[in-house]
C-alpha cells in the first residue's frame, strides 16, 4: 500500500516515558527539531511489515496474545548512542533475555537494537545536541510496559495493549 508499513513498538511505563520524553524535550528547547515522529510514545521497535489489511489484523491479534501472556519487566537505561551514519540519537535499554524473547515474537533481525530515538537530523546537528543529551542523561531502571502498532507515513495509530492485560 503504496510504501506504507506496520510498525510493532514495545511502549514503556509513565515514569519511563517521562524520563525519555523529558531528554528530548530538552533538546527540542535548544532549537533542534529533527525528523523524528513525534507525538506517539517512546518506544522501542520490535518489528516492521509491509501493510496490509491481512497482516494489519494478524498483528493485532499477535499484539493481544503476547501482551496476555506477557507481564511488564524492568529494562535498564544505561547509555545513549548515535547511529544511522551519525544521523540518529537514541537511549537505550540493555538488550537482556526478556526483552529479546518478546523481540523475536514480532520476528528475528541481525544487528537489532532496542532504542528509543531522541533526534534524527542531519548528522551535524546530532552531534551538536549530543551534549545536551549527555548532560541530561543519567542510567535509569524503566520498564516495558504496552506493545502499540502503528503505520507509517502518514502515522495511524492502530492499537495498543498493556502487556499483562487487554486494554
């Protein structure tokens, strides 16, 4: 459908998303803006497809059956990072068992890293708010808390679910 794809996201827990949200906040005071998506949560992608409307309603039943057997876990914030030739800053989760084993429900990638993008730009730009980012930054515990599916360009929200229970 003309390019368009599916998107699975693991989403995080109110403190982690206010902790994240706040380090991008304070990046976009600085007059960075980026070509991030804004207005959905921080997240971590779990998986892509080409969309469709038969995979759009086999990854809203996968969705709800992972986040039923599925309960929320901690995932440690312990460093950030650019990459994407320079181009994209991110935070990121320690890659740990629980956090790959709900991964590979949506499908295995080579070289996967859980992140949660705080800026894509230019990478003269990423680098220039790279300070900003280290002052901010300080390692935290959050947790995994909904999985969201979403399709992109232009973004449509399709479903969420908290992990553990249907919502």
């Amino acid at each position: 459908m003309d390019g368009k794809r599916l998107y699975v996201l693991a989403g995080f827990d109110d403190a982690t998303e206010r902790a994240l949200a706040g380090i991008q906040e304070r990046i976009l005071e600085a007059g960075f803006t980026g070509r991030q998506t804004m207005g959905i949560p921080m997240h971590a992608t779990l998986g892509s497809l080409p969309s469709a409307p038969e995979e759009e309603a086999r990854l809203c039943e996968l969705l709800r059956e992972v986040a039923a057997d599925t309960r929320t876990f901690p995932v440690a914030f312990n460093h950030i990072g650019v990459f994407g030739g320079g181009e994209v800053l991110f935070a990121a989760p320690d890659t740990d068992g629980a956090l790959l084993s709900l991964k590979e429900r949506f499908g295995r990638e080579f070289g996967w890293t859980p992140h949660a993008t705080l800026l894509i730009d230019d990478r003269e730009r990423v680098l220039a708010a790279l300070p900003i980012a280290l002052k901010e930054f300080r390692s935290f515990a959050g947790r995994v808390a909904y999985l969201h599916l979403y399709e992109f360009f232009p973004t449509r929200h399709i479903l969420s679910v908290g992990l553990g229970e249907a919502v």
